[in-house]
C-alpha cells in the first residue's frame, strides 16, 4: 500500500516484536572499500572520502563517496562482493536538465536497486530516482500554488517507496517558506505525506509549523504502509518538536506524546521528573515497531536514549556488558525482522569508546582489529584496528537473511599503530551477525531488554 495524502492509516503502535540477539563467536567486520584505494572492480577509480551507506532488504547495499578528482559519486549493488558496485551517479553527469554540479550523500537503494538521490542541477537543487527527475527547483510543487525551494534526506524503502524532506514558497525562484515531507513513486511522481499547515492527529487540532519542519532522520516501511517522522508544530514556543506516524502524533506505553516538552511516564521508561527533549533517529517497519533515538530533558548523565515499540529500551547510564552506556549516539537504524543497530559510547572503566551495538548487544568496539582485506577473517594479511565510527548517519542495517544481519558502517582504521589520527584510513564496512531463531536463546521482551556480555 502506498501512503497518499488521500489515503492515511490511522494506527496503535504495537508492542515492540522480541528481537533475538545476536549469537556468539568473533564478529568480523571487513572493509568494502577504502580511502586511498582503488574502487573494486574499477581500478581507474581511486576513492578519496567515503560519505554514507544504504542497505536494502535482499542483500544490497550502496555507498557515496567522492574520488581523488573531487567528484561526488553514487554506487550499489545486489551482490555482497564490492566489486560488482554499479555507478548510478556522478558530478559532472549531463542530465536532460542539465549537468550535475553536485551529488548529496543522503540516499537509499531499494530492493529492484532503485536510488533515489539528491543532486544540483547546474546550481538548483533535484531529487532523481534512478534517471528520473521527481524535483527540480524551482518548478511547481505538488502543494497547490507553491514551487520547489530545495530537496533534501533523500531515502527509499526495501520496496520502493522514496521519501525526502522539500522546502517551498509562494515565489517561483524565492525563498523557502514551508517545508514537508513526499513520496516519490517508481515513476517520480511526487505526493506530499505530511506539510505545513497539516493537522496532527491527536494533538487537539495543533498544525505542522512552517520553519524548521521536518527533521530529516525519518523512514518509511517497506511496502510504504508505515512513515514516520519528527514535525515541528505551530508552536508559540520552541518546545514543538513531535513524532509523528502517518499524520497521527505517536504515543508511548504510558499514553503521552512523543513530543518536546511533553512528560516521559515511568511505563515508558521515563524517571521522575523527565520529560522529552529532542529527537534524531526515527524508523518503522510494516508491523508498525517505531524506533526513535534522542535526549530527554532529564539528568544529563542519563538523558540521551533508544525508544523501541512504545518504550526507552536503553539509555545512558544502563549496563552494557562489562561496561556502562554513555555519552550520545551516532545514529541508529531497524529492519523489518525486527532488528536494530546503534552506534553509541561506552565506558568500560577507563574512558569511553565507541561501540556497535545490536539488538541490544556490543558486537564491534574502537581498537578491535578488522578484516582490512575483505576475505572474510582477521589474520596477519590484515593490517589496523578500528579506531573511529565515522560520518552521519553513517549505519544502516540490512534485513535478516537465512538467520543473518549485515549491517553496514562507515570508520576510520589505524594501520601504523599511532596515536594520532593523521594518517588513519577510512573504510566502508560489512559486519554480519547471526540471529539465532526465537527459542534458542532468551528473547528481548518488550518489557525488559536482556543486554548480554561482549562476545569475543
């Protein structure tokens, strides 16, 4: 089903579904590509930075980065094997509307390998699909009346239903002034979901304010039955950010809003006193599991959290293994079985680390040694540990497979052992974890997360 502005789903979050956690044994995570080396399987292409990861629900996965010539390029692929990476898009591209002067590093790959990627068409910014132009400022906008001011967060589901954020005005060529969030089909056409000036649902009437509105770490579920985002409302204060889930403001285990300012009750997670602050992450799957990451207003050693299903499942403070969750998180992300990453600190008694942590499990830790070579283990042909999870929104996380998750990261590697960064090397990477099948191990309830030690 494909969301439209006729057609909304008025909905309950569910109880968060029992995610397995990952199953024991060393966890490997081999470098895909990596900065300074040549491109597998174009050794014409030498890759100089590398921007963000995509992961779709068949096994595919994409990346963007830009090369030793300065230009900013799309690839994806079906195939685990790196070399078999396709280019979708490059800087310097001539376009029926012209040439791409540049290449946003926001972007999904679906299932068919469909990309839907922000571009600048010769200084104006786009949004294609594939070959297809949905935006192109400063043309009409669907919202009767107003044209395209700028298209960002570009994103796509497993099966194929795009989504970004636009920007708009009454001024053919002015500024912007609203915003919203679209779908793009597999033809480009574009729909508005939820703009300023919509109601929310559940909030007594209150409307989506014009600045400042969406924020631009939604997602859409994979058949597109599900979108979820944070708004700003019309709001007299700056207290106005809500998550929203097709039009309808989410609600917690206690009843309360997902929304700045708004009380966190204990059945939600929420301590004494704590209300909600800011939101970053917000994802959903066709069974309606909602996963929002962000900071409540509450004490700062505890405030930055995980939200699963209708619940704070982890936050800062919490054990984790033999350490102790801390600091704030990269980004997160949720598949359609259920499964999540994060990339968060940790502090195991001297400092913090970053870690990936999955289903509620460390599964990667700053210093591990990695698969620098992409064979497949960690041996004396490998050289580094890693010592940086790198980028924004820099984590994806592919669907379950045959019991298993690859999840897809950005870091930066130390392979001459040194202090400094200086001359560290990042990678793009591939961890995949295997998911034991429910019953053979102690489940994650919606109740209680069951946070299991380090395996190593």
């Amino acid at each position: 089903m494909r969301l439209s502005k006729s057609h909304r789903v008025l909905f309950a979050v569910p109880v968060v579904a029992a995610a397995a956690s990952p199953a024991a044994g060393q966890l490997v995570a081999s470098a895909l590509l990596t900065e300074g080396s040549a491109l597998p399987g174009d050794s014409a292409v030498i890759v100089d930075t590398i921007s963000n990861v995509a992961a779709n629900g068949v096994g595919g996965w994409g990346v963007t980065l830009a090369d030793t010539d300065s230009l900013s390029r799309v690839y994806a692929t079906s195939s685990l094997d790196p070399s078999t990476l396709t280019l979708f898009r490059s800087e310097g591209d001539v376009l029926a509307e012209g040439t791409v002067t540049g290449v946003e590093s926001f972007f999904g790959v679906s299932d068919t390998l469909d990309v839907l990627n922000g571009l600048v068409i010769d200084g104006d910014e786009a949004i294609y699909r594939n070959s297809i132009k949905a935006i192109l400022e400063p043309e009409a906008t669907p919202v009767p009346g107003t044209f395209w001011t700028f298209g960002s967060g570009p994103d796509i589901s497993s099966g194929g239903l795009g989504h970004f954020v636009g920007g708009f005005g009454t001024v053919q060529g002015g500024g912007t002034q609203a915003r919203g969030v679209f779908s793009v089909d597999d033809v480009g056409d574009v729909k508005p979901l939820i703009v300023a000036g919509d109601v929310v649902g559940g909030t007594g009437g209150e409307i989506v304010g014009s600045s400042a509105s969406p924020g631009f770490g939604g997602g859409v579920s994979a058949d597109g039955t599900f979108y979820a985002y944070e708004v700003a409302l019309d709001a007299l204060t700056s207290v106005d950010g809500i998550i929203v889930v097709n039009d309808v403001a989410a609600t917690s285990a206690g009843g309360g809003l997902l929304r700045e300012g708004t009380a966190i009750e204990a059945a939600a997670g929420g301590l004494a006193g704590e209300a909600w602050d800011n939101f970053d992450a917000v994802k959903i799957n066709e069974a309606g599991t909602l996963l929002v990451t962000g900071d409540t207003a509450g004490d700062f050693n505890f405030d930055e959290f995980l939200y699963l299903g209708d619940q704070i499942v982890l936050r800062e403070g919490d054990a984790i293994g033999s350490g102790t969750v801390d600091g704030a998180i990269e980004w997160a992300d949720l598949n359609e079985s259920g499964d999540w990453a994060v990339i968060w600190d940790v502090d195991f008694g001297s400092g913090d680390v970053e870690v990936l942590i999955v289903n509620g499990e460390i599964v990667l830790v700053e210093g591990d040694a990695v698969d620098s070579n992409n064979d497949g283990v960690v041996d004396a042909a490998d050289a580094g540990t890693l010592s940086n999870f790198t980028g924004l929104r820099n984590l994806a996380v592919g669907e379950r497979i045959n019991g298993v998750v690859d999840v897809y990261f950005t870091a930066d590697v130390d392979t001459l052992g040194t202090t400094g960064s200086g001359d560290d090397l990042e990678s793009a990477f591939r961890v995949s974890v295997v998911i034991p099948e429910p019953g053979s191990i102690a489940m994650l309830g919606a109740g209680a997360l069951t946070l299991l030690r380090r395996r190593r």
